[in-house]
C-alpha cells in the first residue's frame, strides 16, 4: 500500500503537531531576531534570497519575488525600503540594461551576517529534534 494510501496514525498527528510547533518556534525567533536589528522578517528574508543565489548570478526582482513567493510589486515596494535604508543596491544588467539586477551593500552583508550566524545557530540547535520528529513519521515510500 503507498504510503498516501494508510491512514495517518496518532503517534504520526503527535509527531506532524509537535514538528509544526517546532517550525512555528524557528519562525517567531527569526522575526526576533530581525526585529532587533530593525529590519521585518520580510526585509531579512529578502537579503537572505539575494545573497543566497549561486555565485555568479545576481538576482532580479522577479526572481526575488518567486523565492519569497509574493506578487511583483510586493517585491518592487519591499526593495525600495531596502535600497532606502542602504542594504540593496539596483544594477542595470550588463547584457540588458532594462533588466534590474539586486546586490547587496556592505552594510547590508554586515546586517545579513549576523543574522545569519544567529540563525545557523539556532537551526544546529533544534535540528536533532526536527530530525527526530520526521523520523517518527516513517520511512519515505513510492
């Protein structure tokens, strides 16, 4: 039987709970986390999507958009205030010069490193516990 099949089982509801309440704690410490450097969890999840592109690509507001899965002119507003408080910078595109691409400042690596690191640290922190959890869930099956 796939597993989409079975029905889920209790200790499963316990583990998909406990797990969701687990994320949910993540999420309120990264929106504290940015809150207390003045920037919106949004504001800290773009820079977060902007620098995380592979190197040598440098995203557009569209991409950026995608990534944080809001409407174009979501993006657009949300890069004005983050060009206004001097952690983004607009570039025309070398090979497009109607194409926008997104960069980073200096002020604004310095804002998403320590972020960052506080994050990466949280995550080590409770990943043993959201492994835990999925395990609970059982193997993956096709």
């Amino acid at each position: 039987m796939n597993t989409l099949d079975r029905p889920v089982t209790q200790s499963e509801y316990q583990a998909l709970a406990a797990f969701r309440h687990a994320i949910r704690q993540f999420l309120r410490f990264s929106e504290a986390a940015a809150e207390a450097v003045g920037l919106t969890p949004r504001q800290y999840q773009a820079l977060l999507a902007i620098k995380g592109v592979p190197p040598g690509q440098r995203p557009t507001i569209g991409d950026l958009a995608g990534q944080l899965q809001v409407h174009h002119h979501s993006a657009v507003g949300l890069v004005d205030r983050l060009v206004a408080h001097g952690l983004v910078v607009r570039r025309a595109a070398p090979e497009d010069r109607r194409r926008v691409q997104l960069a980073l400042t200096a002020r604004g690596e310095r804002m998403l490193r320590r972020l960052a690191t506080a994050h990466r640290a949280e995550l080590r922190q409770i990943g043993p516990r959201l492994g835990s959890l999925l395990a609970r869930l059982g193997p993956r099956r096709r």
